[in-house]
C-alpha cells in the first residue's frame, strides 16, 4: 500500500512539473496608448455617395501599441487558428469612461454597428524563442466631417485627453488557439 502511494505521489509530481513547464512564459516589454488620426496608422473610410463620393474619412482612433517577448525556449503561436491574439479588457472604469466620451463600449465589437466605424488589429501569429513581436490594436472614435455614412463625430479634444489618460486602466490577454495563455495588468506598465 505505501508503494501504491508513493508512486501515485510521484506521479502527480511528475504532472505537476510537466504542467508547469509547459506554461508560455511571455513578458510584456512595452505598452503605448495613443490618439491619433493618420491613414497609414488606422486606415480609411471611403465614401461611396453623396457629393463626396469617391473621396475618404480618416478616422480617430485609439491607438495601443504592445511589444511582447518570447522568453522561453520553444517557438509559441504559429499561423491562421493557431496564432496569437492579443485582446484588451477594460476595467469598469475604462467601460464608463468609453461609455461617456464615445457613446458606447469601445471594446465590445458588436457596439460598433450602426457607427459607421470599427476597430482592428495587426499583429504577427507566433513569436520565436527569445525574440520579441509588435501588436496593434486600434478603436475607432469617430471621425472629423459630418457624414451620413459615418455618424459617430470625433469627441471634443478634451474628452479624447481623458479616454487616452484612463486607456491603460485594462488588461491585456494574450491568446493562443481561443485559450488565454498569458494576462497582464497595463496600469503596470
């Protein structure tokens, strides 16, 4: 009988380990938060009637730049499904303060219907042992011109200091095949 539970001791051990080991280990090595309104940076809305037909709306957007190291010794992520995705969430703080200045959660998607704008994302799908990558998150705040194609206006300047200034009260999670893998608290930052 002790050998009986000495082995299942040592066997959860051994699991303890394995499970242990395997766990990314990932470091957030920089976080910048910005507003900003350039096209090469947030892209453009084309409109496609009126008198302004053919001509674009650069929108502004609040503008996330995060910088993550691969610390460990395996490759993490790879392409399509099985690449990593970084996601933002905000604290309540942020939520209301969104809610305030813009009219809505920015960071829900399906807020955005109807607003003429978006969000996005670039990043790359895996990051090597000991390297580094560059993820970008942007969330569309509305744009300058009135257009009926685009209803959402741009906040006065002070409410844009504000929403930037309260930007970095979320969490980053990072995520691999849907699962979180990795949280880290930007006010730290």
């Amino acid at each position: 009988m002790k050998r009986f539970i000495m082995l299942l001791g040592f066997i959860s051990l051994l699991t303890l380990l394995t499970a242990c080991s395997s766990k990314p280990s990932l470091e957030l090595v920089n976080a910048k938060v910005d507003i900003v309104t350039d096209k090469n940076k947030v892209g453009a809305i084309g409109i496609t009637e009126g008198d302004k037909k053919g001509q674009e709306l650069v929108p502004t957007a609040l503008y996330y730049e995060f910088k993550i190291k691969n610390n460990g010794k395996q490759k993490i992520g790879g392409f399509g499904d099985k690449g990593l995705q970084v996601k933002i969430e905000p604290n309540d703080k942020l939520v209301n303060t969104s809610k305030e200045i813009v009219g809505f959660n920015i960071f829900d998607p399906s807020a955005y219907e109807g607003s003429g704008v978006g969000f996005g994302s670039s990043f790359g799908g895996e990051i090597k042992p000991g390297k580094s990558r560059e993820y970008i998150l942007t969330f569309d705040l509305g744009v300058s011109e009135e257009n009926s194609q685009v209803p959402l206006r741009v906040p006065a300047k002070e409410a844009l200091e504000k929403l930037e200034s309260n930007a970095l009260d979320a969490l980053l999670l990072v995520m691999l095949d849907g699962k979180e893998i990795a949280r880290f608290d930007l006010n730290k930052k």
